[in-house]
C-alpha cells in the first residue's frame, strides 16, 4: 500500500504474537512486536514508518547492534589512525566489557552507566582512570553514531566524575632507592615502573606485553 510515496507496511501473526513487515531503501525488515494485542504492533508499525519518512534508519537495525562490535570499531580506529594511547584504550575497554559486553547498544542507559561508575569505585578505581573508561565508552558511541549507515541513535548522557589532581606522599629519589632495597625481588620491578611512569596500580596491573613496543 501506498501513501504519499511512502511503501506502507503491514502486521501479520505468527502462532499468537503480531509481527510487522515494512521496507527501508527497498529493503524489507521483519520484526515482532513482542505482543498478543495487534494494537501494540500497529503502534510499533506506526513509529518505524515515522522514522524512515524522516529519512532515519528504522530501529529495529540499532537492537541488533552490541556494545562488542562498537569497542571493536573503535580499537580499529585506534590502530587505523596509529594512535600511542592504543594500550589505555584496550585497558578501558577490558573494564567496560565488564559491565557492558553483550548488550544491545539501545540498552545502554544513563543509569546502566551510573552503575558501571559505582562498580568502579568500589572497585577502588580513582576518578581519573574511572573518567578515562568513560571517555571511552562516549568516543565508541560517538563512532558508532557518525557511520554510514550509522550504528547508534543515540549517545545516552554520560556525567565525569570530578578529579582530585593533587598527588601527595611524594618520595625523594634516595628515599625511593632505600624503600626499593627493602622489598621482596618481585615487587621491585613493578614499584620501579610505578616510580618512574607516576602510574596507579590500577593502571600497572592491566598493562600486558602485547601492548608494550619494545622497539
């Protein structure tokens, strides 16, 4: 059917739930409606409709996207262009994999990302590092909402935590050299890393050597 130009779609039952069909581009796109009651379908049909006449592509292609695929977009991005923080971006994506892998981008909420920012902390994770995940987590579904076709609808809002910069408790070098003698041989490396690159621990223990270039 046809109205204004625009190919309609239509609702159809499969055993007893409702299930729309309509076309994108020439396309055709199948979709339940998850619902016995043909009025949900026809208003799910009514909104895809609204979103291809405004030139959008219809949302059913944003479910089937994950958070998995957009961090690997965005990894490849990072090695495509050459980037030297490649490592801290690998780093914020094992973190954000943890709570976020798996799951259909258009569930990622504000409140789901909340959480993430709670389970973090907890973690014993400074606001710095926490921030840097969260950078993260923004560029990938910013990537993902520039493609062609884009991937992403909408970026959800994501709120930085404030940072505290101020670093006390700072060793003189011979203090650090007399403090290093006294420790077991198999700290002395890391805490000799920490000394001279000012990392966290956090930061440390995630570096694996794959990601060290050891030209």
């Amino acid at each position: 059917m046809m109205k204004g130009g625009l190919t309609m779609g239509c609702i159809y039952k499969r055993g007893t739930i409702y299930w729309l069909k309509y076309y994108c581009n020439g396309k055709p796109y199948q979709e339940s409606s998850k619902s016995k009651i043909k009025q949900v379908a026809k208003n799910l049909l009514k909104k895809r409709e609204g979103e291809i006449q405004a030139g959008k592509s219809p949302g059913i292609v944003f479910d089937k996207v994950t958070f998995d695929e957009l961090a690997e977009d965005y990894l490849r991005d990072y090695r495509i262009n050459q980037r030297k923080s490649l490592y801290r971006a690998e780093n914020s994506v094992r973190h954000l994999k943890k709570h976020f892998g798996g799951f259909k981008v258009p569930n990622i909420s504000t409140p789901m990302i909340d959480k993430f920012i709670e389970n973090r902390l907890e973690y014993g994770a400074a606001n710095a590092t926490v921030n840097r995940d969260l950078a993260a987590l923004q560029r990938l579904l910013n990537l993902g909402a520039r493609q062609t076709p884009p991937k992403v609808n909408r970026v959800p809002y994501i709120k930085m935590l404030t940072e505290n910069n101020t670093k006390k408790g700072f060793f003189e070098h011979g203090q650090f050299l007399e403090l290093r003698n006294h420790l077991p041989d198999y700290l002395k490396g890391f805490v000799t890393f920490g000394y001279k690159c000012g990392w966290r621990i956090s930061e440390i223990v995630g570096l694996t050597w794959k990601q060290v270039d050891r030209e």
